[in-house]
C-alpha cells in the first residue's frame, strides 16, 4: 500500500507563493478542501500575509472573503461569551481553564489566526464540577440535545459533562474535568495542568494552561478523538503554535510530555506535523521522543492510517484505503479511550440503536 500524496490544501498552506500557479481547477479543489477541513479563513490569512490577495482571482477571492469576515465575527463573539463565562463562575473558587481554540484567541496565539469554532471548551476541577454546573445553568446553559444513553455516558465515563447550549445565544459550552477519560489508557494528572496554569490579563478571571501544556493537549485530543473531520485545523494549530516557540523550548516539551504520560501523541503529532505542513522539528526531540514510538510495524501501519484519516475529507484527498482507515482511526481513538468489555457494548449500542435517534452531537 503506496503512501498517500499530501494534499494540496497542505501544500499551500506550507507554501503559499504557490497558489500563484494554480489553475482554475486546482482553486475549486482548494477551496472544497479548505472548507472541508475548517481552514478556509487560515488558508486566506496565510495568502494575504504572504502578498497573494490581489492575485487571488475574483470568483475565488468572495469565499476567501466570506470566511475571514466569519473568522472575525466569531473571535469577537468568543472573546465575549469568555467574559460572560467568567462572569457565570466567579464565586467557583477555583481557576476557570479555557482549552483548545477559545484559548488562542484568549492569549491571541498565532493559532488564533482564521479560527473557526464549533464550541468552547474550559476546565475545572473535578471537584468543582457539580458548582460549575449549577452556576453556568443559572446564567443559562443547559444540557440538551443526548439521549438519555449519551448523557449517562458523559456523567459516567468521560472526562466532561454533556455539552451545555445557551438558551438565548445557542452557544456550546464543553465543561471537562480532565483531557482524557477516566477510563482512558493514560492518565495526565490535571493538578499537574492546572499546577502551570497562565492568567489572562485582558480576560479576568480566565486562565490558560501553559504553552508545553497547550500543545500536549491538542496533541492528545486530535490523537484520543474518533472524530477527524477538522483533524488537519487541528495539525495546522500545532504548526503555528509550534513555530512561535524557541529554541530552548524543545526540551521542556518533550520533559513535560513525558511527566504527562503523553509521550506517544506527542510523537504521533510530530511525525505528521512533518509529513503536512514540513513543520520544523528539531532532530533532538525526535531522538528524545523515540522510548514513546511505538514498533517499526505498529508504526508503518499507523502511517497508512494517519496520513490518509487526518487529510480533509473529500474526495480529491481520498483513495480506496481511506474508508478503512478512518475507520481504524476511530475504533483506535474508542479503544485507546475505554477497555474492552466497555467499548464493545458501547460501539454496538452506537452502531444499531443512536442511528435511529436525531441528535445534534453523541459521544
């Protein structure tokens, strides 16, 4: 089985002069995958910053521009819907930890740059949870949308509550108490997490975690979460996050990955950061990551999968493996996240019964 190509919509992103010689045909492949993998708005920014707006041609340019006016819209609205979090928890007595890409936008990362958002994320103690919960509902998020299977699924084995929708705004709100599940095969301490955490200074009462901690764990999610449709956004926000970082930093990454226990997704994300979007790693921290990869045949077959499963989802990135692999991808991410005698049964419920209910979003 031939390794796949990368995808053009990698290409650029990684080489932007080279739109200039893309034919009409290939901007029509672009954009599909661009918006296929939710970078649309990144993939403009990326060729305004490198000179290429005014080249763009004009039926092109309009989707270009819609997506950027999508991406400033959104970040606004994230920026306030943090304020009025914050606001809903300010007696929690405890640190409120926006993750993943509210948390770019939050401390105004490089990755924040073209960011499209489904949800927010944020953290709290376990602990604190249950207060969490209650305060947020009384300032109007409520659960809503599972099936009473789903929601017992989230309380019982997942490391978040369901999902919380804003009565008035519809905004998703995901409330975890740790990165992975309980029932997970590793097992990041969040004390650890919350032990580094960053205040923001243009958001009180939000907090961030650490720049080592925030790349662990978008490294863990794209590599533990069955869901890969926006799997490349997520590699390109490890690109930029990864690019802002200095040379002494390399080190502490890979010390803090293995004081997490998330050695092998971070190896994982290094090897396909490479393999898309040519980002630069050193040699040393792939030499230090190498007691976390696993075997040279576990790892030739994890090739096969991640290089087809984590590239937009259409057709032009597609080959006849790639429904099997992105099936692999997800019976990995649910193995990885519960033992057998829990994954079994729930994949079956999954499979046969969840199919014939209509819910938004299911575990």
């Amino acid at each position: 089985m031939k390794r796949p190509p990368r995808p053009l919509l990698a290409h650029i992103l990684h080489t932007p002069e080279a739109a200039g010689r893309l034919s009409m045909a290939d901007w029509d492949t672009l954009v599909r995958q661009a918006r296929a993998a939710g970078l649309l708005a990144r993939l403009a920014h990326r060729l305004r910053e490198h000179g290429m707006a005014n080249s763009l041609p004009g039926v092109v340019r309009w989707h270009f521009d819609a997506a950027e006016t999508l991406a400033a819209k959104q970040r606004t609205a994230v920026c306030w819907e943090l304020r009025q979090i914050a606001t809903a928890l300010r007696r929690l007595g405890a640190p409120v930890i926006v993750l993943k890409g509210a948390a770019y936008v939050a401390a105004d990362l490089p990755a924040a740059q073209g960011r499209l958002f489904n949800d927010i994320d944020i953290l709290v103690p376990r602990t604190a949870l249950a207060d969490a919960e209650s305060s947020l509902m009384l300032a109007g998020w409520h659960a809503t949308g599972l099936s009473e299977y789903d929601k017992r699924y989230y309380r019982r084995w997942m490391h978040e509550i369901p999902p919380l929708k804003h009565v008035q705004r519809d905004t998703v709100l995901d409330v975890h108490h740790a990165i992975l599940p309980d029932t997970a095969r590793y097992h990041p301490d969040s004390g650890l997490l919350r032990s580094r955490i960053v205040a923001v200074e243009s958001l009180p009462g939000i907090h961030v975690l650490s720049a080592e901690d925030r790349i662990l764990h978008a490294a863990t999610h794209l590599f533990h979460d069955g869901e890969l449709p926006h799997s490349l956004r997520d590699l390109s926000d490890l690109d930029l996050l990864l690019r802002d970082v200095a040379d002494d930093f390399w080190p502490r990454l890979v010390a803090r990955a293995e004081q997490l226990e998330l050695g092998r997704s971070l190896f994982y994300a290094l090897r396909y950061l490479r393999h898309f979007l040519d980002t630069p790693i050193p040699e040393s921290a792939i030499a230090a990551l190498a007691p976390a990869a696993p075997s040279a045949a576990m790892l030739a077959v994890m090739d096969r999968v991640f290089m087809r499963a984590l590239a937009p989802t259409h057709a032009s990135c597609a080959d006849a493996f790639t429904p099997a692999a992105r099936f692999a991808a997800f019976v990995r991410a649910h193995w990885l996240r519960m033992p057998m005698h829990l994954l079994v049964p729930h994949l079956l419920h999954k499979a046969f019964v969840s199919p014939t209910r209509r819910t938004p979003k299911t575990a």
